[in-house]
C-alpha cells in the first residue's frame, strides 16, 4: 500500500495543461429547499429554514465545471418569467456562458421543492414542475457551432429531459465526427425497470457516448442483478469509460477494460444535504479526465468535490475550486492499495 497525497497535490499544482471547453445540453431551475419534518396528510409542519438554488442536473455540473476553471456553455431553455430572467444573470455569475440560453416567451420556467428534514435524518420529499424542460430539443439552436469548439458534450435526465433524450443522438453523432468527447448521465427515474422505457437510452444513445455515469440502482438495471465489480465490465461496452457512483461507498469504474475502485473521503461532520453530490461529483471527474490525469486521480478529486457538496446546503455552494480541493484533500490519507484500489482515511487530529 502507497500513501499517494502527496503526489495527488504535486499533480494539482504543476498542471499547466490548457483549460477544456465543455458543452452542456440539458436543464437548469431552482432548488426551493425547505428545512422542515415531513409532509403529512391533514397536518401541518414548521419550515425552519429556507433556500432558493441554482440547480437541476444541468446546472450542477455547468457550475462545477466552471468553477474549476472549464469554459462551459449552457444550452437550455427557460421561461421569460421572473425566475427565467434571474438565472439568466444567476448562472452568469457562476461562471457559465448564457448566450446559449433561450427565454420563451409566455412559458414558465421549471423549478423543484425539496422538503428536507435537518441532516437528511428522514428521506427528502421532492416535487418538480417541468416547464419549459419538457419541450427542450435541439431545434431552438445551432448546437453545431458550440460542439465544434468544444472538447467535450454533455447530457442528462433521460427520464425527464424526454423530448431531448429522442434528439440527443443527433448532437453525440456530430459530436463524434468532430472528434469530441461525449459523456451521458440518465439519473433517477421511476421506469429504470421498463425495457421499453430504456430503448432509446440503450440503443441510441450510449452507443455514441464515451463516459458514461450511473448510480448504483441505475447501474443494476443495466447489468442485470449481480456484483458490480464483475457486471461493470459489460455495461455500455462501447464506452471508453463507466462510471457507478455508489455515495458513502465511493466509486467504480471501467476505463479502457481495467477496473478501479475508489472509496469516499470518510467525513467527520454530519451530511447538510446530498442535493447535487452526484453531479458535483462528474463535474469533477470530467474536468480532471479532459485534462487527461490517470483515472485513479479524477475518481478522488471527484469524490472530493462530492464530499465538500454534501457539507452544505444546495448542489452548488460547497464545489470547489482547485485551491479548495487541494485544500480539502490534505485532511486525509489518500492510498494506493493496488489493482486500481484506492482508500482514503481521514488524518488524527
């Protein structure tokens, strides 16, 4: 067993290498995240506390990116209300460019409800109003021209992006003849357990998609039931790289047929909330895998990034930049244990 931290911050601070450009087509809302007990029929219940973030999958990891220093471009669409104008200005701020960004007019823009109790001590309770993310398809831009000066086209939420998810394979297929990475995260849904549902997810578009990211339960229906370790290597076989991420038991992988396995940084603190940890999570791994560091080293910082999410409120206020990754990650043992496994233990005090 090698202690590698030392080499995992010598790598953050000699990289010269020139920052990617990422193209990200899918949503962006706002999280309305309540602190309060669960909803219950005929009762009511106290908010203690309230927040309004930037969010949907989308907009997690265009912030994640651009934090980390990436040029990212947002193709979406919102409505002209007043929550479509605000994160119009909002996701600016963050660091993303919005002139791939359509307001339509008389459509509302979509927004979520997170009841959360404190510490996620009982399970969250979600509502969504899709808006305009239920129409969203690529005829509202010449996505062509964001592609080709990109080094990488991200996708996501197959289950609710459904209009996209017919037209995503068009994007991929241009984006492969120019020579562009593609990455696709389908994330939750109820109808992971539908063939039908999956058809278009399984025979259009990660055919086309080079890195391809699924959580535990998602990776279960594509695989069949069975260990993980094992079924990774036949899940999306024309994928340069899978990644399961399986939350406080860390990560899979699949790169180039070998396998590695990463374990989560083991926090001493209570978790604030897991909103956006998983896209937290890809923002990284895909900004570190443009750059081209060994896939041992964007498993860990990815899982860094994840573990500061998880630390706050909302999918976006704990990301981090470089400085902050390398400062969150020499509070821990970071080892090399051989085979492509890596653990990470937290330093005694």
């Amino acid at each position: 067993m090698k202690n590698i931290t030392e080499y995992t911050l010598f790598e953050l601070e000699k990289d010269k290498a020139p920052q990617p450009t990422v193209t990200v087509f899918a949503d962006l809302n706002y999280d309305y995240i309540y602190n309060a007990p669960p909803l219950v029929e005929n009762r009511e219940v106290i908010i203690r506390d309230s927040s309004k973030n930037i969010a949907g999958a989308g907009g997690y990891v265009s912030c994640g990116l651009a934090k980390l220093g990436a040029k990212v471009y947002l193709l979406t669409q919102l409505g002209d209300d007043e929550d479509g104008k605000l994160l119009y200005r909002d996701i600016e701020s963050y660091g993303v460019l919005n002139d791939g960004i359509r307001l339509v007019e008389g459509k509302r823009t979509p927004y979520t409800l997170i009841f959360t109790d404190e510490q996620e001590r009982s399970a969250r309770q979600v509502a969504t109003f899709p808006g305009t993310s239920e129409y969203l398809n690529t005829d509202f831009i010449d996505y062509r021209e964001y592609v080709a000066r990109s080094d990488l086209v991200y996708s996501c939420n197959y289950f609710i992006l459904r209009r996209l998810r017919e037209e995503i394979k068009f994007v991929f297929r241009f984006a492969r003849e120019k020579g562009v990475c593609t990455s696709y995260d389908a994330n939750a849904g109820d109808e992971w357990d539908s063939p039908d549902a999956l058809q278009t997810l399984l025979q259009r578009i990660y055919p086309l998609t080079d890195v391809v990211f699924l959580n535990e339960h998602e990776a279960g229906y594509v695989a069949g039931k069975g260990d993980l370790e094992k079924a990774i290597g036949s899940i999306c076989p024309q994928a340069t790289t899978v990644v399961i991420k399986l939350g406080e038991k860390g990560s899979l992988a699949r790169h180039h047929k070998r396998m590695y396995r990463c374990s989560a940084f083991p926090l001493s603190e209570t978790v604030c909330d897991t909103v956006g940890a998983g896209d937290s999570f890809q923002a990284a791994f895909l900004y570190f895998y443009l750059k081209k560091y060994p896939i041992e080293l964007c498993m860990i910082l990815a899982s860094a990034n994840a573990a500061s999410t998880v630390q706050f409120r909302g999918g976006t206020e704990g990301q981090l930049d470089i400085t902050g990754i390398r400062s969150f990650i020499r509070g821990f043992s970071i080892h090399d244990e051989g085979s492509g496994i890596i653990s990470i233990e937290r330093n005694s005090l």
